[in-house]
C-alpha cells in the first residue's frame, strides 16, 4: 500500500529531506514509528526510505523533468559585452546634460553639466523656438490646469477628448486631406501605419528609399512585406524597380523629403509621379519640414504645390511645433483602417492635455503671419551659417535645406571636436553610427531665428580652434564652390525668396 502521506509529495522533495521529513512528522506515523525503534538509536535515517526502492531510485521518467541545478546564465556579462564592444567603434552614447533655457534674452543658451555652465545650442530640432513661444505655453499651461497632466487611458478608454479630435482636425486642413491620427511619437506613427499597412494590404511589395529613417525601415520590416530599396532620392532607380513589379497588386513607395542627416530635399514631383504611373501610393514623411515650408508650414509638399501627390503625410509634433507626437494624412478610410487595426495605436495612452493643446497653438501659429516671419528668419540664419562656413574654408555638405551637416571623419574625431567646441560654450551633438554610415560622420548644425550672426561668428572662431586642437585640416575642404572630398557643387544661393533679415557683408 503507498504511504498516504509520502506519497503525496514530490519524490524528489522525499528524497531530499526525507531526515527532516522523519524529524517532524516520523511520531505521527504507525508504520515509520515502528521503524525508528526497531533501527535503535539512528533516529535520522528515513527506515522507508532505505528499505524501500521505489523511493530511493525513483524510476527516470519520474525524475527527468527535474531541472539539474544548472550554472546561471550570466546576464550582467553579456550587457557588459555589448556596452564594450559599443565602445570600442566610439559609438557609445554619451548623453549631455543640456537643460535648454525657453525665457526671452536667453534662448537659445542651455545649462550644461553639473556646474550649469551656459552654452548656446546648435542641434535641437525645435527648429524654430517653438516649444518657448508664449502662445504655445500658455496653451499647454492652461489645458493642464482645465485637464491635468495626464489624458487618462488610450483613446478607446478615456484618452479622446474634442481638443484630441481638433487636433487631428487642424493637421488634416494643414495638409489638405480629409483624416489625420495622432500618435504618441513619428516613430510610432511610421512604424504602427508601415507595417499595418503593408501587412494588410494582400500581397503588397514595398519601395524604400536607402536614406529613410529608421522608424520606416522598422515598420517595413515588421510588416514582413516583400520590399525593394532604391538608391536615395534617386527617382530613376525607382522607376527601374516599379518597373519590373507585378501589375495590379498594392505597392507602396516610401520616402522622406527633407533628409534629417543630411538636409537634401527629394525630387518630389517626380517621385509622386513615378509611383502613381504604376499604380503605387506614395508615404512621405515630411518629418524635418513640417512648420518651416510653405505658407502654412504644411512642409515641401505645401511649398511646390504638390499637397495632393502625398497620398499618406507622415509629420511630427516634437521638432518645429515644439511638442511631442506624431501623426499621418490621409484619406479619411485609410486613416480609419489605421486607427482600427494598428497596435501602435490602439494600445497606447493617449497625448497629454497640455501636449494637444500646444501642439494646436503651434499648428496654427506657424500657419499664421508670425509664423512667415520665423521661417524667413529661419532661412535667413541657416544662409548665414552656411556662408560663414564657406567664407571660413570649413568643410560642409551640400545641403539645400536648413540642417547644416559638417563632415568629419571618424567617431573619435568627431566627438572630440565637439568636446572642443562644448569646452568654448557651443552645444553641437556629434552623429555617428548608427544614425549615420560608419565613415560619415558629422556634427550637424540646426540654428534658428533666435541664433543671432554673432553667435554665429562666435562659432566658426570656436571651429576653427576645435578643427586646429584636434589636428583636422580643413582649409582646402572647398575648392571654388566644389567640395574636394565628393566633388559636388555647393550652391550658395538656396533659392529662396524671402528677404533676408540679417546683416549678410561675409564677403
Ligand atoms: C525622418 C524622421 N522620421 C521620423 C522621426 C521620428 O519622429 P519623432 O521624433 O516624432 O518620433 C524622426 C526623428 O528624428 C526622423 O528624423
């Protein structure tokens, strides 16, 4: 007869602790009672235990789902692994303690480090000062105190509100389509609807360009669609690929128009174009140019006139309008297929009151005259800087944009040469891997209309002692308007109209 009450425990545990078992309980027991006293005086040892196989060789199967005490997988050294090996290709992250400053006279100056020294910031892509614009704090602080901080839930659970939908109103009048959604970030906004899309849409083969942000190229993967990459900004490429595609199955082309790293602006017409000829819709993510192009800050498509080519805008809330967020355009049954099925989405907690409210100030206040007037201002510094780079023999890309990349070789050098500059009171974060290719590079420049040309001066002095300090030459970088290293032209006059605002006599 199996003991009643050994055999209700785990015979590993029997096993084990079969002498600790017998110490409590063995009184209790007729049977092993009788053991202890016929045994004498060895009161530790479990009599049926040793007398009785079953329990003291319990047969393998019984036994092989219990784990052997393994060694520990050594989490803590694998982390260290990666940190190292991060650090040995320089591309460890070492993030700058920079409070920006928003109070009039001193933006665009920060506090940095522990001793909150004052330097002036060069690479915050609150491009146009937006997040300190009195109007735009004074809505935000106003939702918090009508709305609190928090929306509450995601927006299928207390987290909708009218100043959520207005919202989302403004930004389709913005880009002259019928829906718009809001997303927590642009990254969620270009992962949630790429790889929603391209997942739902039956069969769909997708055309990236090689330059697109990380957020496209995640969302692309995750929709696990088939996918062709052309060569940036490279419509004939496109072309050549959309070609040899299938007729008559669904096709997406994606791409940005204003580069984030590298300030080129995309061929846009003719890219719509290509797309629509085989029957592609087109995801334009205008990310770097919403609220500094075009008369209402719609971005490029706005400025050329070509609002209607974007089947899908994605823009953001969190660079020119001075928020946080993100969100697409579009047709008002795409944007509801969205909503409807995106994870990205659906399964999140909705902005912040104070967040809608000064994401809708700022909308409207770039829309606005004030708004002409920043972006001209904006344009105006941005030639500035360029002018002065040029006129200084320092190197920099040829950008036809407001982002101003200066090439330098090599993450060590780069980061070096921004210590330097951080050492004279110039904020600039140096880019390397893997926001840009290994090899190039850069420190990217994205100054305001609150940057004056004195700071500017300020700056180039600091560069050329920054470039000298660290042994960089530069001063054939630019050979009659050609750059040595890539042979392109660099176009001095930008092209655009506004007048300038700054005193320009750099000649
Ligand atoms: C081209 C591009 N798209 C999307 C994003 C993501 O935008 P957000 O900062 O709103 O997540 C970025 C961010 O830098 C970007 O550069």
């Amino acid at each position: 007869m199996p003991c009643p009450f050994l055999g209700s425990l785990n015979q590993a545990f029997v096993k084990n602790y079969g002498a600790t078992l017998m110490k409590q309980y063995g009184n209790y027991c007729p049977i092993i009672s009788r053991g202890f006293r016929s045994l004498g005086n060895d009161e530790t040892k479990c009599p049926f235990i040793q007398q009785n196989s079953i329990i003291s060789e319990a047969p393998k199967e019984m036994t092989e789902d219990i784990a052997e005490p393994a060694t520990p997988y050594h989490y803590e050294n694998f982390f260290h692994d990666q940190i190292n090996a991060k650090k040995r290709d320089y591309s460890y992250r070492v993030f700058r303690k920079v409070s920006r400053l928003a109070a009039d006279g001193v933006y665009p100056k920060a506090l940095e480090g522990p001793e909150n020294r004052r330097v002036t910031v060069w690479c915050a892509n609150d491009y146009l000062g937006t997040s300190r614009h009195p109007t735009v704090q004074d809505a935000a602080v106003n939702a918090i105190k009508s709305y609190g901080t928090g929306a509450g839930g995601t927006r299928n659970i207390a987290g909708n509100s009218q100043m959520t939908e207005k919202l989302e109103g403004e930004i389709a009048k913005l880009h002259k389509k019928p829906a718009a959604l809001i997303f927590s970030s642009c990254f969620v906004a270009n992962d949630a609807t790429l790889s929603t899309l391209a997942k739902i849409l039956p069969d769909c083969i997708v055309y990236s360009d090689a330059g697109n942000h990380a957020s496209m190229i995640q969302g692309i993967r995750n929709s696990r669609a088939p996918k062709h990459i052309f060569r940036h900004n490279d419509p004939n490429h496109l072309r050549k690929l959309l070609a040899d595609s299938p007729k008559g199955v669904p096709k997406l082309v994606v791409f940005e128009t204003v580069h984030s790293m590298s300030g080129a602006i995309c061929p846009l017409e003719e890219m719509c174009n290509i797309a629509h000829d085989y029957g592609a819709l087109t995801f334009v993510d205008e990310v770097h140019a919403v609220g500094l192009y075009g008369k209402h800050g719609a971005g490029i498509g706005e400025e050329r006139g070509l609002q209607d080519k974007l089947d899908i805008v994605s823009g953001t809330l969190g660079k020119a309008y001075g928020n946080v967020g993100g969100y697409i355009a579009g047709s008002s049954l795409l944007v509801d297929t969205i909503r409807s099925l995106a994870p990205g989405f659906i399964f999140t907690t909705a902005l912040p009151p104070p967040v809608l409210a000064g994401s809708l100030a700022a909308i409207r206040l770039l829309a606005s005259e004030e708004g002409r007037n920043l972006r001209a201002k904006h344009q105006a510094i941005v030639r500035y800087l360029k002018l002065s780079l040029l006129v200084a023999g320092l190197p920099q890309l040829p950008s036809v944009s407001h982002i101003v990349p200066v090439p330098i070789k090599g993450a060590d050098k780069v980061a070096l040469v921004a210590e330097s500059l951080m050492k004279r009171g110039h904020y600039v974060q140096a880019i390397n891997y893997p926001t840009v290719a290994r090899g190039d590079e850069r420190l990217r420049f994205a100054p305001g209309p609150y940057h004056t040309p004195e700071m500017i001066d300020n700056l180039i002095t600091a560069l050329i002692e920054s470039f000298h300090e660290n042994n960089i030459r530069f001063s054939e970088f630019m050979i009659n308007g050609t750059c040595r290293e890539c042979s392109m032209e660099y176009k001095v006059d930008i092209g655009y109209e506004e007048p300038l605002k700054y005193p320009m006599q750099v000649a």
